[in-house]
C-alpha cells in the first residue's frame, strides 16, 4: 500500500498547533516528500516561537510513523529568526531535533565553545568530522577507512554519512537494507565489517536527486544522530558534506564534536579548500586532529613504483605551517579504488596489505589524541 500526500496531510489535521489550528493549515509546512513509505518535511516557524514547536514536531513524527504503510518519517523544525529578532535563550536538548537558526552568527574564538552547549550523545564517547574543503578528494573513502582502521585498534567504532548531498556509505560499504525502528522508535544501525553505520543513503535511493534547503541539512543529520540506537561506542565517525558553507558550519556548530579531521589531496587549489575547513573548525572551537593528505603519490599497481603526480607533500608542510598534526599520507592506488567500489573497503579486504597498515597508523594518531576522552568515558 503506498501513502499518499493526502493521507499525510490528513493525519496532521489531527495535530493542534500553537497557533491555535490544526498543523495542516497553519502555514509552516515545507513540500512533503513521499517515496516508497518515507516521508520527509520540515516545520518552518520564527525562532522565538521554536520552544513552543517542539512538541508538535514530535506529536507530527508519531501521526506520521501511525500511518499504516509508512516506515520513516523525518520531520524537521526549522526556526528562522527574523531581522533584527533577539535571540531565543539557549537551551540543551535531552532528545528531538533542535530548532535550527539559519542566521545564527558563528561564535568568535574564546567566547565560550558553542559545544559545551550541547548535549552529548548518551553512550558515545567522541564524535569526530572527516571533512574536506570540496568534493572527490576522497573523504568517504577515507572516513570509512579510518572507521576500519580504529575498529582494528580495538575501539567500538560507529560510521555516520552525514554527506546527505551525496551519500556514497551505502555504496562503499554494499549495504542495501533498510534500517528497522526498535520499540522506542530509533533507527537501528547497520552493522557491517563491526562497524554502526547510519546513512541517509539507506533511507533515501541513492540517485534520488535530494534537496535541501539549509536548516533541513541540520535538522536531518541531527536525526541521524539522536534518533538512532548507536548502543555503546568509543568513536563515531562523521563523514560531513564536502564543502565549508554555511550548512557545514552549522553542522560543525550543533553537533557535539570533540575534533575534525581535513581530508586534501596535494594540488594547490584543494589545500586551499582544505585551508577554509581548518577555519570553519577554528571558528567554532572544535579542536583540528590532523590533516591527511590523500591520494599523496602514485603507486603503481604492477611494480609499486611511486610517482608524484601531484606534487606530494603539500599538505604535510601545510599542515606544519599551520601548526596541526599530519595524519598521515594515502597514495592513489587502483586497489583502494577499486575496494572501495566493490563495497568491501580496502582495509578490511586486504587487512594485511599496506594500506591498511597506513589507514591504522592514521586511526592511531587520532585514537591518541582522543584518549583522554574514552577512557573518561
Ligand atoms: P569524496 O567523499 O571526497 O567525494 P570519495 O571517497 O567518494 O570522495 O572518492 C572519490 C573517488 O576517488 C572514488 O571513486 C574513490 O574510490 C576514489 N578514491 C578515493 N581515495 C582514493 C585513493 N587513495 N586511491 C584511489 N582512489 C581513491
């Protein structure tokens, strides 16, 4: 039985808003998404009226998962603070989705972490990011990797595919099943080679064109994030949309990060990318573990020779001039990209060849520096 629009409108005629009418007519809602039993919409309200919505996007969720036939709905509460507007008061949140202000201004350095404002994620000891300053330099490869790489050093390790732009997880990892809800609701993660993986990917086809408007990016990877049941993890990895604009920034600002780390390849213009991802991190007081310099240096399959086709070591000095740790460096081999497009990622096929033994070595640079974290938890 496929759900309809209507059937979904109908049942949001049965939720009463603040306003005083039922949530059908009061004017908030974005385009509703139906595909294949998933529904997807965002609640647009002021900022200063978002507290009061709360409620109401979680009694929407439940109206909406009631409808026989529908398997997830992610419903959003945007909150746009009009010009000139003050401030809502900050608040943590214990559980739902966060209003999302698409104008607040990032915090200078020093004036107090905006991530002490968050709530943890109960049973996570560190989330990090991977980002990159752009796409294709290989950030999914890399995250998924490093998750392997970390799994190996014996930490419970969980994979989030934040790039809800272009999930490529379900690819990388072969995963085609959807994830089931348990008896509190939450999403169950996949787990695949020991790792919890969520992706919007598996919720959504993979060449359904998706977009976004701004807060939606948030409020949706704030789901994937709370809704789902990630049990006891030491890291959990988030593979971030490519890019440092603005729905970069407020991912970085609203979700609990406890470091990030830069993926660049080692041409010019992509260390200049990754130079803005070193500041959008700064900006927002989330300390930089390392840059990784993928796709370093050719090696050729057939007699391992390594050529430098790109000038290799740009983001090594980079990395010195700015004063953060070098990771490590991935060459360009056919063997990592072949792996990863035969969705068995090259450390877990190949667990004893070299890039494994690089993509540990990174995964323990991190673990290092994130220590202190898991052991206090
Ligand atoms: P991003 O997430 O930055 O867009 P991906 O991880 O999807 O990039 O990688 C883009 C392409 O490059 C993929 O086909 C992937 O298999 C390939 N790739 C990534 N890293 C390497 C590498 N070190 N060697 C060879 N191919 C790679």
């Amino acid at each position: 039985m496929s759900v309809t629009q209507q059937q979904v409108l109908e049942s949001l005629g049965k939720v009463m808003s603040p306003r005083g009418v039922a949530l059908s007519k009061a004017d908030v809602l974005s385009a509703i998404t139906v595909n294949d039993g998933k529904v997807f919409f965002s609640i647009s309200v002021d900022a200063a009226e978002a507290r009061a919505w709360e409620s109401v996007r979680a009694e929407a969720e439940a109206a909406v998962r009631a409808i026989p036939g529908v398997t997830v709905a992610m419903i959003a509460l945007t909150a746009e603070r009009k010009a000139g507007a003050a401030a809502p008061p900050p608040h943590r949140h214990s559980h739902g989705v966060p209003p999302v202000s698409t104008h607040r201004p990032p915090q200078p350095p020093g004036s107090g972490s905006p991530m002490s404002k968050q709530s943890e994620i109960p049973g996570i000891a560190a989330v990090i990011a991977v980002a990159s300053g752009k796409g294709g330099v290989g950030k999914s490869t890399t995250a998924l990797n490093l998750a392997l790489g970390l799994r190996d050093l014996g930490l419970r390790v969980g994979l989030l595919d934040a790039d809800i732009y272009g999930p490529s997880v379900p690819r990388l990892t072969g995963i085609h099943q959807k994830p089931v809800l348990n008896d509190d609701k939450k999403m169950v993660p996949i787990v695949r080679f020991g790792l919890a993986i969520m992706s919007i990917g598996f919720l959504v086809e993979e060449d359904t064109a998706m977009i976004w408007r701004g807060p939606m990016v948030m409020s949706a990877i704030t789901q994937m994030l709370r809704d789902v049941a990630w049990g006891t993890l030491d890291v959990l990895v988030v593979d971030m949309p490519p890019g440092t604009g603005d729905a970069q920034l407020t991912l970085a600002q609203n979700v609990p990060l406890k470091g990030a780390i830069i993926i660049s390849t080692p041409q010019d213009l992509s260390l200049i990318d990754a130079r803005r991802g070193l500041a959008m991190f700064k900006k927002v007081n989330v300390p930089v573990l390392g840059i990784v310099e993928n796709m370093s240096y050719f090696q050729c399959p057939h007699c391992g020779t390594k050529s430098d086709i790109f000038g290799h070591g740009g983001a090594r000095h980079e990395a010195e001039r700015l004063g953060v740790p070098f990771l490590g460096e991935i060459p360009l081999h056919m063997s990592i990209r072949a792996t990863s497009d035969s969705g068995t990622p090259v450390v877990e096929s190949e667990p004893d060849g070299p890039h494994a033994a690089i993509y540990r070595a990174i995964g323990a640079k991190v673990r290092d520096q994130l220590q202190g974290v898991i052991a206090a938890a």
